[in-house]
C-alpha cells in the first residue's frame, strides 16, 4: 500500500510561502505529503497541489504509512471524461463584459495556467481546482447538435457568442474530439457571430471555417501573450504553446483575413509587467490592430494555488507582488467588484493602464473596431427547436 488518506473537516492550510530574500527556490521532495504532490507526479503541470473541493464534505490528504513507497504512486495523466449538458450556451449579465453569452467546449484544461480565473468551477465536479483541474477533463463532443438545436428555437435572438473565455477551447484535446471544429461549423452554417479567446496556435488549424466567417463579418480571435519569455511561459502555461508560436498563429491568422486582437493577460504584477509594451509590439509586428489586458485576478481557490506557485518558482519576489497586488484590490488580494476586477484600482494599476493604452497609441492599436454582423443569420432547420404540426 503505497498511501492511505486522512479526512478532516476542514481543508488542510497550503504549504507555507517561503519568505522574500531566500536565495532558491524550495522543491517540494518526491515523496511530498499532505495536499501537495511531488514534483515527478506533476510533471508539466501548473499547479502544486491537489487540495480537496471546497463542496466536499471532507478534506483528504495524503500521508506515508511508513513503507515509504510513495514514489510508486502514478503521475497525474490526463483522463477525459463525457459532460451530458443539456444547453450548451450559458447567459450571463454581468455589465462588465462585452457578451451576455458564450459556449465552454470543455471542462477543465489541460494547458494548466496557474493563475486561470476558471479553476474554482472544477468543485462543482466535487475536483479539486488544483492538478485535477489539469488532469481531469470533460468534453461535450454533441455541443454542436446542442448549439443547432438551441439556435433553431423560435424564440432565440441573436448576438455574439464568446468562446474561450472560460477554458481554452483548442487546448491540446482539441486535435482528439474536435468540439471546437463541429461548433464552428454549426455557427459558420447558420451566420452567427463569434469571437473567440485562446493561447493555442491549434487555432490556425480552423482557417477555412474563419476566413469564410470572416468575410461576413462573423468572427473575431484574440490570442492571449502572457510573456515573451520561453521559460516563464512554461513555467506560467506549462502545457501551453509557446509565445513564438502564438505569435505566429496571429500572423497567420491576419494573412487569411480574419481580425486578430492580443491580449496581453493576465498582467502579474512584478512578474510579467515590465514586458506590456514588448508584447504590444511584437503583436504589431506580425500584424495585430487590437489590444486588450487583464490584471490578474485570484478568486476562491487561485488564491492559494497561485501562492504555492509563487513560493515554488519566485520565493524572493512572493511577498512583494501580494503587496502590489493588495495594492490594486482595495487591500484585499482579490476583489470581484464590477467594473475593476478586470483591471484594479489605485496608483499601480492606474500606472499600467496609462502605459497599455500609451503603448497602443504609439503603436496605432485599437484605433477603430467593426463590430460583428448578425444580419446573415438563418435559424437551423431540423435542430429539434420549432414546433410540429401535426396535420
């Protein structure tokens, strides 16, 4: 037996950050216990632990039994599982965002981004936002019949779909069950507007679809460049492409006629803000006419998980970006309040939303947007959503 678990009522306290000016970064050892797993079980994953969902009704933690046989245990492979939703478009009002609906091909992603916003959702899977967020995926490979049929309802108006702005939908599953492909075909068949947020370049793959979209005015893609540095990136985005690559997918994308945006997102502070303009201009070089940001934002679990990064890759620099980032967020470490939980508050973020949109000036980005048509769209037939008659 290699490990047994313990339960508790509640969750147990993430591994203590170590404190600014410590030389190296601790490694957790293979045989690491409690909520945290050891580096060979994570391998090219983002996270460090794997603490219970915050629904369960107990915590598990794993401990040695004293075989000391922990290093048998299997690292964590990605598993993909089946999601039976019955609606596909999901609604929302929030009045800070640009949409009030959008389509989330899957669950989880594998891409593994430490700081991804979306990992608290994994606990309404009882999974823990940590590695089985990464590791235990969902798919809804009938998400285009679902889409034609909702589409089809006679009551359905149309406005731009956003995809992507949950999980990633052309992380590396993608090239497998092709959810997002089917989507847009659905989407391209009947003239509906969608843009589209990503990190991967697997989006070039779908060219054909989006430069016939396009030429209606029907699609948007905004790949997001977190860092022009390889190795933050990996470290970041362990399982996602690398800024090059992303780069390149812009071009290729902006040679095919299909509007292109970057998003330099999120922006950490102390981590990867000194690289905003270097971004903005690599993206103008390969064509790029739009720009947006995000601050980073820490909700629920990333909270924890992304301080257990911190610990792990940056310990000099952990106390010092918390404090910037308090900083921005009212003196919390994050704050969901409409219309700043995007970009924050206070002196800090005012310095970064002053050099973003200087960079973009000098740059000529942003100076014009043609927003998305829907005047080509043609409600499906036969996707289940009109009425029958019966004579």
């Amino acid at each position: 037996m290699a490990s047994s678990a313990a339960t508790s009522r509640r969750p147990p306290s993430p591994p203590q950050a170590v404190p600014a000016g410590t030389s190296s970064a601790p490694q957790l050892p293979d045989d690491f216990t409690g909520t945290g797993v050891g580096r060979e079980r994570r391998r090219g994953r983002g996270a460090q632990s794997n603490a219970t969902g915050r629904y369960e009704p107990h915590a598990r933690e794993g401990f040695d039994d004293g075989w000391q046989s922990l290093e048998d245990l299997p690292p964590f492979a990605t598993t993909v599982g089946i999601d039976t939703a019955r609606k596909v478009i999901t609604r929302n009002d929030s009045p800070d965002i640009p949409f009030d609906r959008s389509i989330n091909p899957y669950r989880g992603c594998e891409h593994g981004c430490i700081y991804c916003f979306a990992r608290p959702t994994h606990a309404y899977m009882g999974l823990s936002p940590g590695l089985d967020f990464e590791s235990k995926l969902f798919a809804k490979p009938d998400a285009h019949e679902l889409l034609e049929r909702e589409l089809s309802a006679p009551n359905y108006s149309p406005r731009v779909i956003a995809i992507g702005t949950n999980t990633d939908p052309y992380q590396p599953i993608e090239k497998r069950y092709e959810v997002m492909r089917r989507i847009l075909t659905v989407l391209e068949r009947a003239g509906h507007p969608v843009g589209i947020v990503t990190k991967s370049a697997l989006v070039v793959r779908d060219i054909d679809i989006l430069a016939r979209m396009a030429k209606r005015n029907l699609v948007k893609v905004a790949i997001s460049v977190t860092t022009l540095d390889a190795k933050l990136a990996r470290v970041m985005e362990p399982r996602a492409p690398t800024p090059t690559r992303r780069l390149d997918a812009l071009r290729e994308l902006g040679k095919a006629g299909i509007p292109i945006r970057v998003m330099t997102a999120p922006i950490v502070p102390a981590i990867n803000d000194a690289e905003i303009e270097r971004i903005l201009e690599a993206a103008a070089s390969v064509g790029v006419k739009g720009a947006g940001y995000v601050l980073l934002r820490l909700p629920l679990e990333v909270r924890d998980l992304f301080r257990e990064w911190l610990a792990a890759n940056f310990p000099d620099r952990e106390k010092h970006v918390f404090t910037l980032i308090r900083q921005m967020r009212g003196g919390k470490d994050y704050d969901a309040k409409w219309g700043e939980r995007m970009t924050g508050s206070g002196p800090y973020a005012e310095m970064i939303r002053m050099r973003f949109e200087a960079a973009c000036a000098r740059l000529g980005l942003n100076q014009q947007s043609t927003p998305l048509s829907t005047d080509h769209f043609r409600r499906p037939r036969g996707g289940g959503g009109e009425q029958l008659s019966l004579f």
